[in-house]
C-alpha cells in the first residue's frame, strides 16, 4: 500500500490525553473511562435497518468529532476510572447464558442474541479508542467472546482497530464481523479540524486496505456527508474501490439543538452545513449513488427504500440473520405499489400486519420493560406505554402501539421522508388538526413519493391534493 502513503504530518492518537488537557485546561494523571452499567440496549425495533441492538461498553467517546452527538453528552468531574467499573465481563457472562441453560425469551436483549442477531458495535463511542483498550482491553475481549460464540458484530469505529491484536481478531471473524469506517473526507486539513483526536483520513485507509486484503467485508461511511468536505466524489470511491472497500452507508450533516447549543464557536460553519434535508434528498444522493456505482461500489442511504433489502452489500448477512421487522422492506413495497399506481397509497394497519405475520417473532411475547425505553423518551410516556401494552405483550401489538403514536415513535412509518399522517383541519381553526383513524380506531397514513415535508402531516381536505389509493397487498 505505499502508494497510499501520506507524507504529511499525522496527529497520533496517543496525543489525545495532551489535546484533552489543552481544552479542558485541567491535566489529568490518567484518562478518565466511566463505564455503562448496561453494556448493551435496544437499538431498534422497526427502524430501517437490519441490527436490532447495540452495545456501547464505556459512555464518553474520547475522539471529541464536534459534530456528534456522543460529544453532546455531559461529562462529570467524577466521571468513574477503575477495573472494578468495568461492564465487559457482564456481556460476556450474557452471552454465555443465551448460549446455555436457562435464558429468558421474553427479554428482547437476550432473545436477540440467543438468535445471533447482529450487535451493533457501537453508535455511540468507538470501541477501539486506544486509552482503554491499553488499559482494559475492552475490544480485544469482547472480540474474542463473540468468536467464541459466533455472535456476528457490526464494528462502527474510526479508529478501525487499535493494534495487532485487535486486527487480528477482527480477521479471524471476517465471516462474523462486518466493519463500518466513518470517512467523511480525504482532505488531512479537514478531518485535523472536525475529526479532532481521531486518526488522520490516511491512517483510516491503510488500516481499511490491510482488512479488506484479508477477506473482512469494510464498509466506508461518508457520514456525516457535507459537499465541501469531499468535493471530489470520483476520487473517494475510486480509493475505496483500490482499497478493496464493498459498500457505503451515507447520511446527511444533522445536528440537534442541544449538539448546536454546546458546539464550540469555532465550529460554527458546520451548523450552517447541517440539516440541508432537500439538498441532499434530491441533489447529492442522485450523484453519489451514481458515482459510487460506476466504482462498483453500492450502499445505502437514509430512508434509501432500495429494492436489495440487504442494502445492496451494506451487510452480506442474509435474510435469517437480520432482524426481520423492518420499515425499509415494507415501505419499498409501498413505493413499489405508489410507482405502479402513480398516486399517492393509503398506509392502514392491515397492510402492515399482512406484511410481517410471516416472521415468528411478530407473535412472540415480550417484556414491555426493556423496549419501552427506545419507544418513549420520558417517564409519563413509559407510564403510557405500560398501561396500554402491560408488562409484556406480543410484538406485533407493540409495533401496533408505535404505529398509532407517531408523536412518540416517528421514525418507523411518519419519520419517513415520503409518509404522512393523514390529517384534517378544521376550516374554522387552522391550528386545530384531527388525527383519521379507520373502523378498527388505527391511524392512516398516506405515502406520496413526490412528496417532501419536514412535517410529517398529509392533509385530506387539501383539494389541490390527489385522492390516495386502497390496496392490499397480494
């Protein structure tokens, strides 16, 4: 690889605890690691996307990316640093237990991993940043556990691994492991700004070429995408094709309010980047997917309804090894239905039901207590969640609850950029909007593939509107 050699000079991750204390303005002995109590959650029920859980060993994400929003998480002065903190072995002991006697189906976490369901690994901080796993090793143990029990792995990271040990651990799980490498650019100068602590672009690529070169499927992530950060595309892909890189996964610069409110001033131009929805959707995409496809190289895009519903390569796990209750396979079949069509399609529970009461799980009974969380953000609304579903119901009722409170869940069917809540105003009271239901007291929703809205509201007593269809689906 010394063609990819980068002569530059390179910020080593070791000058990470200097960076930190030069921000901070405090020097520390040692680097504070404060530990989740709960390694893993739910990542998704119903979200388009294939990994149903996600395991996040420590809290704070040391790489600092301004843009992030592990990086908007309060850090402590008393932020916790010690072996006995450590939660690696209690995922190792969970996987031990769903691979023997005596684990429990109705707990979503266990039955996910009792089928060998991909763990995300991790969305929230990189699971290899050097400090700690100079320290405690966290990747290399939780590697080796995973080949010992054959539990798939899908790595998002930056630092792609930390050392030899790692690599080769990665290498030995190529048939398990998939691993997705955040690159938003190739430009040294850029990533030394927004990338902060994290290896320089050219460290990512090396690294990237030596796993790839071994049969380990690489995925490269232009996530966050901002135009000016990879201006040449054709360069980009024509690199990840040398490198040996299969797939891409790309999502737009977003930033909340609470990300906006504790960004450094001097990353201000980045929120004038964020959030430009249109842009993207209807100018960026197009060309990306076109450019990445001349390069032999496919992927997947937010709320991307691709007609591959493995996302053409973004995963070559197959449909028995995925989490199955997926929005993305639905909603491709709805778009399948508005092409052929060419109007706008009535969404109604029915359809849904008729589409996912093939899977077992979608009559399985689980503990409301362990997902309520990812449905509801706060506690009235678990106390909702609780008093509707019980302590444990069947999956399909719960989706059903997720389905009926959009206010609550958006991203399964409202959150898609193409499907609305079908709503009337009333003409006296413009501010007052009424949900429609059917018979069955379920809502209607409409998806409009020529349509785009930042609400998530299709408004039937718009006369300028086309009447939406009925169908079923076959």
């Amino acid at each position: 690889m010394q063609q990819y050699k980068n002569t530059e000079a390179i910020i080593m991750t070791e000058q990470g605890q200097q960076l930190i204390e030069e921000t901070t303005g405090k020097k520390k002995k040692r680097q504070l690691i404060t530990f989740r109590n709960e390694p893993l959650s739910v990542f998704n029920l119903i979200w388009d996307h294939p990994i149903p859980i996600e395991m996040s060993i420590t809290k704070y994400c040391f790489q600092g990316c301004p843009y992030c929003f592990a990086t908007a998480n309060k850090r402590a002065n008393d932020d916790i640093y010690g072996n006995e903190q450590d939660t690696t072995n209690k995922f190792i002991r969970l996987l031990q237990k769903v691979n023997g006697q005596g684990y429990n189906p109705r707990n979503f976490i266990e039955y996910c991993l009792h089928k060998k369901y991909p763990i995300c690994f991790s969305n929230n901080v990189d699971p290899f940043m050097p400090l700690s796993e100079k320290e405690f090793k966290i990747g290399e143990r939780v590697l080796t556990a995973c080949l010992e029990h054959k539990q798939p792995l899908y790595i998002q990271t930056k630092e792609v691994y930390p050392n030899e040990k790692v690599k080769d651990l990665i290498i030995q799980g190529k048939d398990l492991f998939h691993v997705y490498v955040s690159l938003s650019t190739l430009d040294y100068d850029i990533a030394k700004k927004y990338d902060t602590i994290a290896v320089t672009p050219q460290q990512r690529i090396d690294r990237m070429y030596e796993l790839s070169k071994n049969g380990v499927h690489v995925i490269t992530a232009l996530n966050p995408y901002v135009r000016d950060w990879i201006p040449d595309l054709d360069k980009y892909f024509k690199t990840m094709k040398e490198i040996g890189v299969r797939s891409f996964w790309c999502n737009l610069l977003h930033l909340t309010k609470k990300q906006e409110k504790v960004m450094p001033k001097k990353f201000e131009d980045a929120i004038q980047k964020a959030d430009e929805m249109e842009q993207f959707f209807f100018e960026d995409r197009p060309i990306i997917k076109e450019i990445a496809a001349r390069h032999g190289i496919y992927g997947h895009f937010m709320h991307d309804h691709s007609e591959d519903i493995l996302y053409n390569g973004i995963t070559l796990w197959n449909d028995s090894q995925v989490w199955p209750i997926d929005a993305n396979r639905f909603l491709y079949k709805i778009r399948e239905l508005n092409e052929e069509f060419n109007a706008p399609i009535y969404i109604e529970w029915p359809m849904v039901e008729s589409f996912f009461q093939e899977h077992d799980v979608w009559e399985h009974i689980f503990d409301v207590g362990v997902i309520q969380s990812v449905i509801g953000s706060n506690s009235s609304q678990h106390q909702d969640i609780r008093n509707a579903l019980g302590k444990k119901n069947k999956f399909k009722n719960i989706v059903r609850y997720i389905y009926n409170n959009p206010d609550i869940y958006k991203i399964f069917i409202a959150g898609d950029m193409y499907t609305f809540c079908l709503i009337d105003v009333d003409d006296e009271d413009e501010d007052e909007t009424q949900y429609i239901y059917d018979d069955n007291g379920d809502l209607i929703y409409v998806f409009d593939g020529q349509g785009f809205a930042k609400d998530y509201y299709w408004d039937q007593s718009d006369e300028e509107l086309p009447i939406p269809l009925t169908v079923e689906f076959e």
